[in-house]
C-alpha cells in the first residue's frame, strides 16, 4: 500500500514537473531566445525529471497524469529508451501533410528493416503535396567531436550513412518533390540540444543531455497544436533557417 502511494506521488511530480518546465519554455522562448528557450525546457524536464524516472520505471510504462493534473496538450511522459521503433515510426505512417525530424543523424530511421519504411513513407507525403523536413548533423561537423567528448559516441558512421540513403533517394523524387523536401545540416556553430520527431497533429521530444547518452531522459509526447507544442514546433523551424541545404 505504501508502495503504491510512493509510486502515485512520484507520477503526479512527473506530471507537475513536465508542466512547469514545458510552461517555462513557453514564457521564456521571447526573452532568450531559440537557444536559450530549449535551454530552459532542457534543464527542467530532462534534468529534473531523469532522476525520477528512475525510482518508477522498472519496467516499460507510461504517464498519463489525471486530467485534472495534465497540462493541456500532454499525451504522455515515457522514457525515451521505452518509445518503440514502432511507435516512432508511426509518427511518421500517421503523417499526411507533414514530417519533421531532428536528431544528430538518420540513424536508426534508414538503418536496416525501417529503411524502406521510412524511405516509402517520405515519397507517399511528397505525393500527397506535403513536405519533409529533415535536420541533422554534416560530416566533418564541429558538433561530431564535441559529441564524442561528451557521450563517448562516435556518430560520424552514422552521418556518413544518413548523407549516402538521402543522396539516393533525391534523384528519384520529381523536381516539384524536391521543392517540399527539405534537408538541413546543422551549422557548426549551432547545437542540436534535442530529438525531435512530429507530423502535422503529434509531435514527440526529448533534450539531449551534455554528459552521456540520452536514452534515459524523458520523452513528451504532446499536440501539435498545443501552446508547448508550437513553441517548440517554431524553435525547430528556427535551427532549420539557421542550418545550410545538403549538399
């Protein structure tokens, strides 16, 4: 019984936490700016509630706080590690005029099975005139070796990967197609400080942490179309304007 009550406090702070820090973000996103907004965002959630997770999750689960005590717009808090390949890539079959994605590299997206996946799904958007919109990092970028001191994670294979499936995929994409396909590479001046991954209603995020791997940091799922939502939604679109094309 003790338990229980522990564990049910522990989810309300969750809760309450998300709220405040994705409030924060919101409030001060003007004032700071692109960079210092996600800063915010960042340290509250990520930080704050990384901690927590651990005492609750021992295995894969969800938060879905009372209604009462949900900020308007959140589906869910789960730890990244425990959102499913399946889960992510519906995100994208989901998607009927929008895609969007930022992450250090492609990674996992055109890696083995979900490679055709992900390559079908992005032609079937285009088709339907919607647009895709990929951010991530270049080879030779500044941010490789800064990743690489600070999570010990060499991600230059997996860029160097990324780079070649976009480099066969536009060619076979109509002239008209390339115009709604978009994709940034992060200037090396920039920081990527979270994942990203949405379409045109959901959108789901998790920060990046400076000193290790992020797999166990929390993941929010919540509306596109919720205040946080278009917060963040606007600060991607941001770093996308700050980034150059692929070349």
């Amino acid at each position: 019984m003790g338990s229980n009550r522990t564990r049910a406090a522990t989810l309300v702070l969750i809760a309450v936490l998300a709220w405040i820090g994705l409030g924060l973000f919101t409030k001060y996103y003007d004032a700071f700016g692109s960079q210092g907004a996600v800063g915010v965002f960042a340290s509250l959630v990520a930080v704050g509630l990384v901690g927590t997770f651990g005492a609750v999750f021992g295995g894969r689960q969800t938060v879905a706080p009372p209604a009462g005590e949900r900020m308007p717009g959140l589906i869910r808090v789960v730890a990244k590690q425990d959102v499913t390949p399946g889960e992510w890539l519906k995100l994208m079959s989901d998607a009927r005029s929008e895609f969007f994605l930022a992450g250090h590299s492609l990674g996992k997206w055109c890696g083995g099975t979900h490679r055709d996946s992900f390559e079908a799904n992005m032609i079937r958007i285009l088709k339907r005139h919607g647009t895709v919109t990929l951010l991530m990092l270049g080879p030779g970028s500044q941010n490789l070796e800064r990743l690489k001191r600070a999570t010990q994670r060499d991600y230059t294979k997996a860029v160097a990967e990324s780079r070649e499936f976009l480099h066969a995929l536009i060619p076979h994409l109509t002239p008209e197609q390339k115009t709604r396909f978009r994709v940034s590479v992060l200037s090396d001046h920039a920081t990527l400080p979270y994942t990203l991954v949405g379409n045109e209603r959901t959108i789901v995020t998790a920060a990046y942490l400076s000193t290790r791997d992020s797999d166990e940091v929390p993941c929010l799922e919540m509306l596109r179309d919720c205040q946080e939502g278009i917060s963040i939604y606007d600060d991607f679109c941001a770093l996308v304007k700050q980034s150059r094309a692929l070349s």
